[in-house]
C-alpha cells in the first residue's frame, strides 16, 4: 500500500480528495469494526451491540464502509477505537489500517484516530506520529468504553498535541450502546460521558474544535448549554434515531446552534439510510438541513478553501 504521508499538503499531510460539489452530506461518526487482514467479523460484544440496535451487524471494514457511501454520493469520517488498557482487548483494525485504506479510499473517507487516554505522554507521541507520518485529520474518544474522565490532566498531553495541529476531537457523550444489556453494563460505567466533563476541556484547550458525539442522553440539558457557551464546542446527532430527539435538542438545532450541528449515523449500528428517513420527519427548517447535512462538517474539517 502506498504510505498516505507521502501525498502533498501541509506538513506532509495528505490533501483531502472529497469533492464537496458531487456529495450530498458528510456522515461525522461511523465505525470500522473489522480488519482486512482478518479480525473476527463478529465478537460477543457486536453481536449484543446489533441486537440493541436492531442492526443485522455491527462489523465493517474501511473498504466496505467506503464502498457503502461512495454509492450513496456521501462522504464520511471513520474510526476505530482504542480501549486496550480500559478492557484488555486490542482494537479492531489499527490507526495505521486506518489511514492506509482511507488514502485508498480518500474520495469518500475521512479517517479520524484513535489513542488510549490512559498511555498520556506516551500517547501524546503517538498522537503526533499518527498525524504528521499518516494524515488523519481528528481524533475520537469513549469515555465510558475507555473508562476515563474527559477533564483527567493525565489525558491532556494528547489532547496539547490535537490542539497544536487544530484538529478536532470527537467524544462519546451520554448513554452508550456498548455493553447495554449486558450483565453489569459489560463494566461500562455511563458516569464518564456526562459532557459537562467537556466544559473543562473547552476551557482548558479553546483552540481544539470539540465534537460532542450523540444526542447526550441523559444530559442533553449539558450538551447543548456547553455547546451554547463554548465557541468550538460542536454536537453531532448520530446513534438515535431522529424521531427520538427530545424537542430541546430540536428546538436548539434550528436556532442557536443551527451552525454547530452535525449529521453522524453511528454506521453500522445506524445506517445513514435509516437515520435520513427520519430525519426528514421531524421539524427541521428547509434553510438548517443543508447546515446539518453537509456545510457545518465541512467547514469544520476543512474541505472548503
């Protein structure tokens, strides 16, 4: 596989090859839950996470990903999730996967990484090296599936080398599909995602664009006031279905927060098929959909000049 660090751009960084005018949204928030190189399709843990959604899988590799929005004239941003030392078990598919196959694929995938927040300064280093050697262009975060606290000054190293290249962080906020109905939660504990947690991040870090991923059941309250107060302070709607969004969450995307809504599926335990039919069925005005949909991702990620 060609190196995704050799193609040209700013400090090495590869350009991004989405052609804003041929897609019609850019999904913020999917998964690659599986490896080309032959990772289980399926673990227990997906198997009840498909369940829970009423998804027939929740593994998918970066090409098929790819494959799926290519045909569907959208883009997307992908991850994997590192939660090696919360749970013992090594991600899916690597960073370094990640970023290869998203440079194959780079007409439509936007690759986002993944660090342990419990390896620190170690990580920090990791951080740098997955930007300036492979090109990804934010970062993702599960407090609850990591098991950490947003506001840990442990964390902030990594978080000083995101903020230094200005590119956003994206963290998991609220209830969580991932070990729900399991006994004992699978050891997830939901506490970690209140996103109030991201208040002392925004202040601390105000130059790192925050994602707060999800409708933050049972704190939507907290989301939107961080996100009200905080000026890089983003909320993506991804992992419920539209016609479950509490009126508060609405009311706020149609008005004050009409710029820092994102359009995110939560592919594939959510696909942007299921999520756009109900979309459409909720009182979103004609002029805020095409915001949701595609321009605030875009603007946020960089791809307009």
């Amino acid at each position: 596989m060609e190196h995704p660090g050799g193609a040209g751009g700013a400090e090495g960084r590869p350009v991004s090859g989405i052609d804003l005018d041929s897609i019609v949204a850019i999904d913020v928030h999917t998964h690659v839950n599986a490896s080309v190189h032959g990772s289980p399709r399926q673990s227990e843990r997906l198997e009840a996470m498909a369940r829970y959604f009423g998804s027939e899988t929740m593994a998918a590799t970066l090409p098929e990903l790819a494959s799926y929005y290519r045909e569907r004239n959208m883009a997307c941003v992908a991850f994997t999730l590192d939660s090696t030392i919360a749970t013992g078990e090594p991600p899916f598919a690597t960073n370094e996967e990640v970023a290869e196959l998203a440079a194959e694929h780079a007409d439509v995938v936007i690759p986002f990484a993944s660090v342990d927040p419990h390896t620190s300064r170690a990580g920090a280093k990791q951080a740098r090296r997955l930007v300036e050697q492979f090109g990804f262009k934010g970062f993702k975060f599960h407090p609850s599936a990591q098991a950490f606290f947003p506001n840990d000054r442990d964390v902030y190293p990594i978080y000083e080398v995101i903020e230094e290249f200005q590119l956003p962080a994206m963290f998991h906020s609220g209830h969580t599909g991932v070990g729900a109905r399991e006994r004992g939660g699978g050891g997830i504990r939901l506490k970690f995602s209140n996103p109030m947690f991201l208040d002392d991040v925004a202040v601390d870090f105000p130059d790192m664009p925050i994602i707060l991923a999800h409708p933050s059941f049972p704190w939507q309250d907290e989301a939107l006031s961080v996100a009200l107060h905080k000026p890089l302070v983003h909320i993506d709607l991804s992992g419920w279905s539209p016609k479950y969004f509490p009126p508060n969450l609405v009311q706020h995307a149609n008005t004050l927060l009409k710029d820092k809504m994102l359009f995110g599926s939560d592919f594939p335990a959510i696909t942007p098929d299921r999520w756009m039919a109900a979309f459409e069925q909720i009182d979103i005005r004609p002029e805020v959909r095409p915001l949701i949909m595609k321009d605030n991702a875009a603007r946020l990620l960089k791809l307009t000049s």
